[in-house]
C-alpha cells in the first residue's frame, strides 16, 4: 500500500471516479491547513486590533489569500503580529497549493509514462 494512493508506473491510469476521489482528499486536506489558518488570522486580528469579527475576517482572509491587509493596522502589537501572520500565510498557501496540484500533476504526467502493451512486445 501507498502512502500517496497513487498509482505505480506499471499500472492504469486512474479512472475519473478514483480521480475525483484523490482531489476531494487532496482539497480536504488544503482545508484543514487553510480553515484553523483562518481562524487564527480573526483572532489574532480581533485581540491584537480590537476590530470587528467583519473586519478580522476581511484582513485575515485577505492576508492569507496574499493580497494584502485591508486596513490600516495601529497598534505595534498588531504589525507585529500581521508579519508573522503573512509570513506563516505565505507557507501555507504553498503547502495547500502543493496538495491541491499533486494529483493533477501525477495524472498527467502518468498519462505520458503508462506502460503499453506494445511497449512490452
């Protein structure tokens, strides 16, 4: 058994179903990284700013998106934490993004690599 669940060089390319089922892991996966990472941006933002749960939302989703602050921070303690924040942001969307793409890249490149059977004659 595989730790990935992808297929090996030698066997079929994977049907659409099991495809499917690969991405929905693969988003579920990203969700579980992006939504606590949410989470932690809102609150961080609502006791470090003092600002609404709308606008902790809003900054928080904005930064780690990568699109940048929404508003203008006031308080050290809320830059401080705004940098750390965009820093931790900018690995977890790499990350998500890395397990986001893994099955498409694998189904694609294991399109040009299967074995055929005229290969093996």
């Amino acid at each position: 058994m595989s730790l990935t669940k992808f297929e090996k060089r030698h066997q079929k390319v994977a049907t659409r179903i099991a495809f499917a089922e690969r991405m929905a892991r693969a988003i579920g996966l990203a969700m579980v990284l992006i939504v606590p990472s949410l989470v932690i941006g809102i609150a961080g933002y609502m006791y470090f700013e003092g600002m609404t749960l709308t606008d902790a939302f809003l900054n928080a989703s904005m930064i780690l998106s990568s699109m940048g602050p929404a508003s203008q921070l006031h308080s050290q303690a809320g830059k401080i934490f705004a940098g750390f924040y965009a820093l931790y942001s900018g690995l977890i969307v790499v990350i998500a993004t890395g397990f986001v793409l893994a099955p498409i890249f694998h189904r694609v490149l294991h399109k040009f690599h299967v074995e055929t059977s005229r290969e093996d004659s």
